[in-house]
C-alpha cells in the first residue's frame, strides 16, 4: 500500500469514528459514487478528502478542484495528502494552480506544499513561482522560513539559471545560508561572455 495512502486512511479512519460510510468509501472502485461524494451537500470533510484522494490517484480528473482546495487547507497533513494525489492526477492545470497558491501572500502560510509539488511536477511555472517567493521572505524577520527553505531546496534541485541571482541573496540569511550555498553548486556553469 501507498504510505501516504496509508497515513491518510489512518488519520481520516479516526475523524469518522470508524464509520460505516467511512469504510464504504474506502473500499469502492466506482468511482461515479466517490465524485458524488465532492458535489453532495452536507459531506463531511474526511470523506471528501478520501474520496478526492482516491480518484486523483486514479487519474481521475474530476477530483482536481477538491485536492486544490485541500492543497491550501490549514493542515498540513491535508495539504500533504492532496499535493500527493495532484503530482499522480496529471492534470495539465496543477502547476498553474499550485504556482497561484504558492506565490498568494495572503497565504504563504500555508505554501509548504504547493512549493514542493511544484518542484516534483518540473513544470515551467515552477522556477518563476519559487523565485517570486523566496524572494518575499528574504526579508528580517520573516515568519516563514519553512517556505524559504523549501524554495531555496527546491531551487537547487530544479537547478535553473535563473535562480542563481535569489540564492546568492539568500546566502546572506542564517536559516538559508547552507541550503542555498548547496543549491548555487547544482546551478550549470555561467556562460562566459566571449
């Protein structure tokens, strides 16, 4: 079994208190019955998440807008689960939406996840969106570090050019300085101007 399957259907196997429905929606493979529970009225939350998990490992495209939501929730173990389903749903629209959702400073809070999903999709909004962002925290104190970090990891692992100039900016933070001292060594060699 997927681990992140695993955890999820632990953590919502407890907010349902074990419910009848809860193991129903667990165990289906129509997935008609799981898209209705994400336009249903009066669905609880953990059903809407398992349902919208399960469909966007399946492929499912009609969980996109679920999972979205779920990429932005207050927590964390919801955002994780979501961004988990997304990177497997393939759907062309996920990094545009984690990009938004990434770069909203209404919500940079919570834009843990949407930074790490953008990095595992390798899509082309990724480097722009995490530059927009880390170059947002660099400023004193700063209550997001955890986002900092993960754009400065993430910038690394893309290895993008165009991050060169942000990561030496953030060399000159503490929380950073190591990660992104790393991350300008994954960088291609600047081109000599002939």
């Amino acid at each position: 079994m997927d681990e992140e399957l695993r955890s999820l259907t632990e953590r919502l196997r407890q907010e349902s208190r074990g419910s009848a429905a809860f193991d129903r929606l667990r165990a289906t493979e129509d997935h008609d019955e799981l898209a209705e529970v994400l336009t249903a009225p009066g669905q609880p939350l953990w059903a809407r998440e398992l349902a919208a998990f399960r469909l966007g490992l399946a492929g499912d495209r009609r969980a996109f807008e679920a999972l979205v939501l779920l990429l932005n929730h207050r927590d964390p173990p919801r955002c994780a689960s979501a961004a988990h389903a997304l990177a497997r749903l393939a759907d062309p629209r996920t990094a545009r939406a984690a990009a938004a959702l990434a770069t909203n400073e209404l919500r940079v809070a919570y834009a843990l996840h949407p930074v790490r999903l953008l990095v595992e999709l390798r899509a082309p909004e990724a480097v722009p969106a995490l530059i927009t962002t880390l170059e947002r925290r660099l400023h004193p104190h700063d209550p997001h570090r955890r986002v900092a970090l993960a754009c400065v990891e993430g910038l690394g692992t893309l290895g993008d050019p165009r991050a060169r100039r942000v990561l030496k900016e953030a060399l000159a933070h503490p929380a950073l300085a190591r990660a992104a001292a790393h991350a300008l060594t994954r960088m291609p060699e600047e081109q000599q101007a002939r």
